[in-house]
C-alpha cells in the first residue's frame, strides 16, 4: 500500500495512531518506569541470581502487561509505528503517556486484601483454605493473610532450590491434590524478612502461568488490626521498605496499615 492510499483509508489511519500510542504507553513510558527495575534484575542476573523471575514486578515488561490486561495498547506490534515514534521527543510522549499508564494503574488494582484480582491469574484454589480469610485482620494478630505477586514473594525469600521438593510439589499438581498448608514470610520490626516457607510452589505456580499466591506474612511486632492512630498497639514508625532474606534486595513496603497490598 503506498502513502496516498494509506492516507484514504480511516482503518489504516487508526491503526497507526492506536499503535503510536501502544509505543508511547509500552516502549517509552513502561520502558522508562521499569529500568531501573530491569537494570536491576540483570545486575542480579549478571551475580548469579538463578531465580530472577523473567518479567519482575515493577519492570518494563510487567508494566507493559499490565497496560495491555487494562486495555491501555493493544497484544500486537506495528514496525511503521515504532520508526515514527523514534522521531518523536520522548519527553513530548512521555507527558501524554504518563496519564494513560496512571489510568491503567486505576484500572488495574492490586490491592489483594479486597481480593480484586480480574487482570491477574490467582492459585488460591490450589491450596486448602477458605479464601474470605484473605479480606479479614484478625483481632491483635501479627500473622496478615493476603494474596501477593508470586515474584514479589521469589524476590524477598532465600533463593535456592531442592530438586526432591520440586518434584514432589510436581506430583501434587498433577494429581490435583490441594496444598495443605500456606506459604510464609517472617518479618522483624524493620521490614526483614528473616525465614520463609514456600518457595518450591511458587516458582511451580510460576511456571504454570499464575501470577498470585496467598501468604503468610508474619510480624514480630505489628498487630495488623490495631494500626489506628487511638489503638494501643499503635506502630509510630511504619517500614519503608522489606528486605530480603538475604540482605541484598530492598523493595517498598507492600502492605498499608489497613493491611491492602500496596501496588
């Protein structure tokens, strides 16, 4: 098709606009967002880190994904779109562009405590336990039940792996056999996660396609239902970050005081 009949035709046209704005939403303001996530994950890579996940959350490709499940740019690629956008000012796109990946993000809540998980693939129904203890904070505990990324929960736990465990969470999943107890994370008061359990099953619900699993997370101090400014058990100074395990990853605190996920 040459130029004069590209212009004629309205299809065409819009196509190449929906696919300027797929390039501005997924290659530049994703592609920005996300390095130094990216650029993480490769250091860690680079260090040895043999279980980095492939897409890590709040990097450009996981962003991107986002954007698409919401609706923001579309499963498929244009080359004449992407040449034309390599002409533009990044800075001119990424000023449009910056308000259609905030609307994504309204479209795409992860706060798991409300258990609104429409845009991702959840495993709860793998695991024996009633899923309304996903919404409720149980009163003075320090245990919180939530629904939280599985490559949040690779990122922040040891790494490591055990081909025996493996293979027995294969057969379990083959056999449709429910799991009979809840993975976990066990955190001290700065935000450190200390032990964890359950790391064989996510990397297998990983590899599956899911994107979520329940957890665990265990406080030494915070009683996740008495975070109001009159309550006893009041935590003044609330983490900034979680470490992982192994000292080396630092990522946002992912929980607010009315125990929500934070995304």
């Amino acid at each position: 098709m040459g130029w004069k009949e590209f212009l004629a035709d309205a299809e065409e046209r819009k196509k190449l606009a929906r696919s300027l704005l797929d390039v501005t939403n997924r290659g530049i303001v994703a592609g920005t967002l996300g390095a130094p996530v990216d650029l993480a994950t490769s250091a860690l890579k680079a260090g040895g880190w043999q279980d980095a996940p492939e897409k890590p959350v709040g990097g450009s490709e996981w962003l991107g994904d986002r954007m698409q499940s919401a609706g923001m740019v579309s499963g498929e690629r244009n080359q004449l779109a992407e040449g034309l956008a390599g002409m533009v000012d990044p800075a001119t796109m990424l000023a449009g562009g910056a308000k259609a990946a905030l609307a994504a993000g309204k479209a795409l809540p992860l706060v798991f405590g409300g258990l609104d998980v429409k845009h991702l693939k959840s495993s709860s129904h793998l695991f024996d336990f009633n899923t309304e203890e996903l919404s409720k904070l149980p009163f003075k505990s320090r245990e919180l039940l939530r629904e939280i990324p599985i490559d949040t929960f690779l990122t922040v736990a040891e790494k490591g792996s055990d081909a025996t465990k493996t293979e027995g969470i294969k057969k379990l999943l083959d056999s449709k056999t429910k799991f009979s107890d809840l993975p976990y994370l066990l955190m001290d008061e700065s935000g450190k996660i200390y032990a964890h359990e359950g790391r064989h099953r996510a990397r297998a619900l990983k590899e599956l396609g899911y994107d979520t699993m329940p957890v665990k997370v265990i406080s030494r101090n915070i009683r996740w239902s008495e975070q109001s400014p009159e309550r006893f058990d009041y935590i003044e100074n609330w983490p900034e970050k979680m470490t992982s395990e192994d000292s080396k990853i630092n990522i946002p605190f992912p929980f607010d005081r009315k125990g929500n996920v934070i995304r």
